[in-house]
C-alpha cells in the first residue's frame, strides 16, 4: 500500500525538525573504557597530577561504593569518587587535572544513558579538551618546556592559579565569548550541578502508591535549576527531547553496580556529598574573582 505523498511529506518534515533540534542541543545545551592512565588518554594531561597510593588506599576503602569494576561497563563509580576527592586539595583549591577526569567518568556515565544523551557528552569533551591544550600552550609559551616538564605551581596546576593567571594575562572577556579556561570551568560548573541534582533526585523514596519519579522528571526538574536560565527558549525546548529519551531507573541502578534502590541510595549520598564539595569549592574561587556570569 502506498504512503500518501503529503503523509510523507510531513514525515520527512518531523524528522528535519528533530534533527536540527538535536544540532542546535548538541552546540548549546551543555555550556558548556575502564580506568584512565594520564599518559594514554585520548588528549594530553595536565602534567600535575598523579594518582598518589594514598589516593587509591582512601578510594578503596570507602565502605559504600565496591573498588571492583562493575564488570560490562565503562563507568565505574568508585573511580569517579577516587578523581573527585582527589582534586580538592588541602586549601579548598580543586586540583585541575582530576577535576578533568572526574569529567571523563562523568563523560563515560552520560555515554551509558543512550544514543541522545551520548551525542551531547561530546560537547563535554571538547571543553575538557580545551583545557588541556590552553594548558599546554601556555606551558610552551612562558618556559619554553612541554607540559609534562612544568612545575606543581604552575598556572594550570588548580582551578584557582589557572584563574588568576588568565586574569593576569587579560583573555577572560566580561563582554563577549572568549576562548579561556575560565569561560570553560564555568560551563562545566554549571553542568555539574546539573548532574548532582539529577543524582539527588534518584535518592527520592517511592510515593505513596510505591512509585518513583521518573529519571526523565528528574532529569527535567535539575535541568530547569542548573542550566535554563542560561539557555535560549528554543534550546530549553529542544532539551525535551533528551529527557524523554532517558532510560527507565533500573539502568541507573545497574551503573552504581547495584540492584535495588536500597543499595543505591547510600552509595549515591557518598557521591552526591563529593560532587558538592567539588561544586562549592568551584563556587567560592569563581564567585570571588567575579566569573559567575561570563558570557
């Protein structure tokens, strides 16, 4: 039986729609393989950090999330805490590069949600990546070494010293987009926030009719906090098309390696409690030098 040409028509119409809505998502909506080596990740390391015995020993023995990998899966969450804790430092300074890859697992748990959700974390990675070689120019620039050769106090070295460096250096614009690693945090910053709320939101008990909100309400609710009031109404709308595509709660479960609810929820306390630290330590260094609202 034939299709009707204008049914057709119409057809071919939605999918055009969906598909620009999706690249219009894919360039706005974020303002923005198993365990990472630094020296075999796909872009250059910050040349600051190490993972330290002590690091992994505290990661490990967190009594909440396994230090096993969750077998069948790229996103392992003890690895996320172990990058996260990592990265706050002893003077509420956020260490840069496992900031970053605490973003690649994060990168890897967007990836586990489905095709769409996937499509936007590349946005993600191109800030990461953007970091990294603002890093390694500048470390090229001012001593003429490769970045694995800088020193600890280098401008690269936490959130704080890169921000006061491109301050120093005039490439942070007030006015317009700029290309620095300020604007970047930022973006991620925001994004993060996104995240722990959505992580929050999956710690909700069931309702009265045993229930749970969906992750796509979740989703939704984090979505309209964190990032739109950055985002221009057709983006807001557009960013429907992610939550509904959300898969159903058993799969969140089954990334923090556990199958029921109550397993979950204090291994998502544990996370939710390291993401904020995180968050504010974020907070405080950009709100004190003025960057909470570059454009």
């Amino acid at each position: 039986m034939a299709i009707p040409r204008g049914r057709m028509r119409i057809g071919f119409l939605w999918l055009a729609a969906i598909l620009v809505l999706l690249l219009l998502l894919s360039f706005f909506w974020l303002p923005q393989d198993g365990a990472r080596d630094c020296q075999n990740s796909w872009h250059p390391c910050l040349p600051f950090f190490q993972t330290t015995d002590t690091q992994v020993e505290e990661a490990e023995s967190s009594p909440k999330p396994s230090s096993q990998d969750c077998p069948g899966q790229s996103f392992q969450v003890w690895r996320l805490l172990l990058y996260l804790k990592a990265s706050q430092a002893a003077n509420q300074e956020v260490l840069l590069e496992p900031y970053l890859q605490s973003w690649e697992e994060l990168i890897r748990f967007m990836e586990s949600l489905g095709a769409i959700v996937g499509f936007f974390s590349q946005k993600v990675k191109d800030k990461v990546a953007t970091i990294r070689e603002l890093s390694l120019e500048h470390a090229k620039k001012n001593s003429g070494r490769s970045s694995q050769d800088a020193p600890q106090n280098g401008a690269y070295y936490s959130i704080g010293s890169m921000v006061e460096a491109e301050l120093k250096a005039g490439v942070v614009s007030f006015s317009h987009p700029s290309q620095s690693g300020c604007r970047t945090v930022l973006r991620l910053h925001r994004s993060l926030r996104w995240l722990t709320l959505l992580m929050r939101g999956l710690t909700e008990g069931a309702n009265e009719e045993g229930e749970y909100r969906t992750p796509g309400d979740l989703c939704r609710e984090a979505y309209w906090v964190a990032l739109a009031p950055y985002h221009p109404w057709y983006v807001r709308q557009a960013a429907e098309l992610v939550f509904v595509s959300l898969p159903e709660r058993a799969l969140f479960l089954q990334l923090v390696c556990v199958e029921s609810q109550e397993e979950a929820t204090p291994i998502l306390h544990t996370l939710i409690h390291t993401l904020e630290e995180t968050h504010a330590r974020t907070q405080h260094i950009l709100q004190t030098h003025g960057l909470l609202e570059l454009p």
